[in-house]
C-alpha cells in the first residue's frame, strides 16, 4: 500500500501571504486532505524562535525557524525543510526551482519529487548576472533530478523539453477563484467608480511594463481613472521615472491585500491591464479572466495563451496607447472582451480542473 503523504515544500507557508504558489497550495492542501492524503506543509519562520508543529484544515504545519532574512533566510529555510522532509516518506512536491541543489540531493536519497518549475526566472531583468547564474544552474538541476516537473503554460513545458525528458513534463496551470460578487462601496476610499477606472496589479519592475502602461494612459485626460497597485517609491530610479510619468488620473494606492478591495476593484473595473513581459501563466491574469475583467495585454506568447480572445495586446507604449483608446470608444468591444474572458477562464483555469489535474497525477505515483 503506498504511503499517502505529500509534503509540500518552496513556500512560506499556508494560508496565503504572499503570492501566487502560497494561494495554490492554500486551495490544494483542503483537496488532498478530501481525497485521503496525509500533507505536511513547511511554513518559514517561528514565532516563537524554535520549530513547532500546529494543524490548518486537516493538514500538519511545519513551522521552520529561521537566523537571517531576505534571499539568505529563503536558502536556510528551504535546505532545513527539505532535509526533513527527505526523512518523512510519501510524495515531496517543491514549488519553485530556486534551490534546485536541494532538488538534485533528494533524489539522490531515493525521494520522488514533483517539481512546479514556475517561470523562466534567470532571464528576468531585476536579477543581477551572477544571480541570473545562480537561477539558471538551479533550473537545470531541478529539470534534471525531478521525478516529475509541473510547467504551468505551454510555452514553459517547451522550453524544458529541451533539456528534460517531455515524458516527464506535465502541463497544469494556475487556478482562480471566480468574483462574480463584491461590494461596490469598496471603491469609494480609493475615489473609484464603477466602470470608471482601469486596474494594474504587478511588481513595479521593467519587465512588467509598468512605465510604457502609466505614459501611454497619461499622454491626455481620459475621463477616468488608472489603477496602479504596488509599493512605489521615489528614492528607486525606476518607480520614480513611473511616478514622474503619471498625470493626475493615475492613482497609485500602494500594495493592496484586503480580499474585499481586490474583488471591487477587479469585478467593477473597465479592463485589467497586464505588462508582463516574461513568465509562464501569471496568477493576476488568470486571477483577471475569472473576474471578466476585458483584458489588455503585453504582446507574447506566454500572455496570449492565457488571455487568448479576452485579450487586445500591446508591444509599446505607442500601441498600449492605442488599445486604451479603442476599449474606451468601444462599448460592444468591452462587453465581447468581457464574455470571451468567462469563457476562457472555464475552460482552462478553474480549481476544478486544476486540482483534479494536480491529484490524478500524484495519485499515480507508488512510493
């Protein structure tokens, strides 16, 4: 009989904090549980200063301490859980590659490991080239010693089928809760109105378009408002030249967490629009389609997979410009946008189908 434990690595822990593979595993833990399986979640950090253990929906946390912070604790945090883990039996399932050094030792001690390879990392612009480096020998380690590697678009899947076997590649996106419902008074303490504003929720980082989105919409008064959530400062060169870039129609609220703000300022909003440039499927445009956000997007392949017909794209602020206009002059094109984005969302991008993808394929696995 195989042991029916999954251990679940390469986050911060559950319920979600932070991002897009802590709100996966928050959906996935409950699913595994439903289904008959023992999961152990490692969680980074301790409030008390030592390692403890505490229960969440069925699920054993464990909860890790760490001595530094930043990337250094991430590092310290991830070889001290894993190493338990290799000790623990069952299934690992690792989300992220960047310490796949762990990856490599884990199965040298026989453990099977599922890897969610996440996004190309070492070619993002914000890495410095010895971290680049670092990110790119870590991927390949990782594709080389999981037992199974998760891609999450098929664009990532192809980019290790170069250097891993494709028989050990499974294509299995992220998933969204849909916002079909919200609180329309949420918007009043950000000076919003219904159908009134444009969203952009991303790292305000170069590769994420952000300064090309806030110059195209502020190039003349628009009548409504642009949304640009995310800590920005004046003190970073690059967050300064996007401030420096808005008019007065762009509102910058800082980073935004309340669950109820989110779903207003997603389901009320005209169009989501989405800047990234690199990356597999993104949880904010899946997280868009589920709301039937019309979605206006950076022009590649990793982002018209996933927008698919929801989508107009963009390559510049020239033609960002030139969508922004189109959505606001066209009714009928918002509303089309709007259907097509539901549509899409159901049809790849639901926790249904996700999680049942995530447990058929490790209710196959024998350990």
């Amino acid at each position: 009989m195989p042991d029916k434990h999954l251990s679940i690595l390469g986050i911060r822990g559950v319920p979600a904090q932070h991002g897009g593979f802590e709100s996966f595993a928050e959906h996935l833990v409950p699913w595994m549980v439903r289904e008959g399986w023992r999961v152990t979640v490692y969680c980074q950090g301790s409030n008390i200063g030592k390692r403890y253990e505490d229960n969440w929906e069925g699920c054993r946390r464990v909860h890790i301490p760490v001595k530094t912070e930043g990337a250094i604790a991430t590092i310290e945090f991830d070889i001290k859980s894993t190493f338990e883990a290799i000790h623990n039996g069952g299934v690992m399932l690792t989300l992220g590659y960047n310490t796949g050094f762990l990856s490599a030792y884990a199965r040298l001690r026989g453990r099977y490991n599922i890897i969610n390879m996440d996004g190309i990392e070492w070619k993002r612009a914000k890495y410095s080239r010895l971290q680049k480096i670092y990110l790119w020998i870590n991927e390949r380690l990782a594709a080389a010693s999981g037992n199974m590697l998760i891609a999450d678009h098929p664009e990532i899947a192809k980019h290790h089928a170069a250097h891993a076997k494709a028989e050990k590649i499974a294509m299995i996106p992220y998933g969204s809760d849909p916002v079909e419902t919200a609180n329309e008074e949420r918007l009043r303490q950000y000076g919003l109105n219904r159908n009134q504003f444009l969203t952009v929720i991303a790292r305000p980082e170069p590769e994420n378009s952000l300064y090309e989105i806030v110059e195209a919409f502020s190039r003349k008064p628009r009548g409504i408002k642009l949304l640009v959530l995310g800590k920005y400062s004046k003190s970073h060169p690059y967050q300064a030249s996007v401030l420096a870039a808005a008019s007065d129609e762009v509102i910058f609220p800082g980073a935004v967490y309340e669950k109820s703000d989110l779903r207003a300022l997603r389901l009320f909003c005209l169009a989501y629009i989405h800047g990234h440039q690199v990356g597999g499927t993104n949880p904010s445009l899946v997280e868009a389609l589920g709301a039937g956000n019309a979605v206006i997007a950076h022009d590649n392949p990793f982002n018209r997979w996933v927008a698919g017909s929801a989508g107009r794209y963009f390559t510049n602020a020239d033609e960002c410009e030139s969508r922004i206009e189109e959505l606001l002059s066209d009714e009928l094109l918002s509303k089309n946008l709007k259907i097509e984005a539901r549509k899409r969302w159901r049809q790849d991008f639901t926790w249904q189908k996700v999680l049942t993808s995530y447990l058929n394929l490790i209710d196959t696995i024998k350990t």
